[in-house]
C-alpha cells in the first residue's frame, strides 16, 4: 500500500526536507502509514539509487505476483518435506 502522498513522482519531493530514507524524518509518513495499517513490512526507495529507473504499474505487478507465487511455493514445500520425510 503506497502512501498516499508520495505515490506519484515528484523531482520536488515536498513530502520531505531531504529525499534519502536514510535521513530522520524521511519515512515518517510511512511509518505512520503502517501504524494504522500493520503491515508485515514497510519498503522505501531511494531516489538517488532509482532515479528515473522505477518500475511502472505492469512490472511491480508482475514482481508482486512472482513473489507471492514464491512464498507460495516455499509454504507448500514445508508439508511435502514432511509427507516425504526429507525426500527420501
């Protein structure tokens, strides 16, 4: 879940004094965000590092979903691995 204020790119970034999330304060709006919502993990981007490389809507979708189907995976294989007695 995008916070709100800083979804769409700005080069101005006037959510924040200085643009690195290494910095105090930069996260504060994520952070607030995830008080409210509790997520399992809250991932900032570095617009140094980005640049104009970020991904659009199509690809982060495409990464989220071939994220889902690892952990997927990975869950599954827990109960196989104890069907099967470590494979053997």
């Amino acid at each position: 879940m995008p916070v709100a204020s800083q979804a769409e790119p700005d080069p101005m970034f006037p959510t924040v004094s200085f643009p690195n999330p290494e910095e105090p304060g930069a996260m504060d709006a994520a952070l607030e965000l995830a008080e409210q919502t509790s997520p399992d993990v809250v991932i900032a981007n570095d617009p140094d590092y980005m640049g104009d490389r970020t991904n659009g809507r199509v690809l982060n979708t495409i990464g989220f979903v071939y994220l889902v189907v690892l952990v997927l995976v990975s869950v599954a294989t827990i109960p196989l691995m104890i069907i099967t007695r470590g494979g053997s």
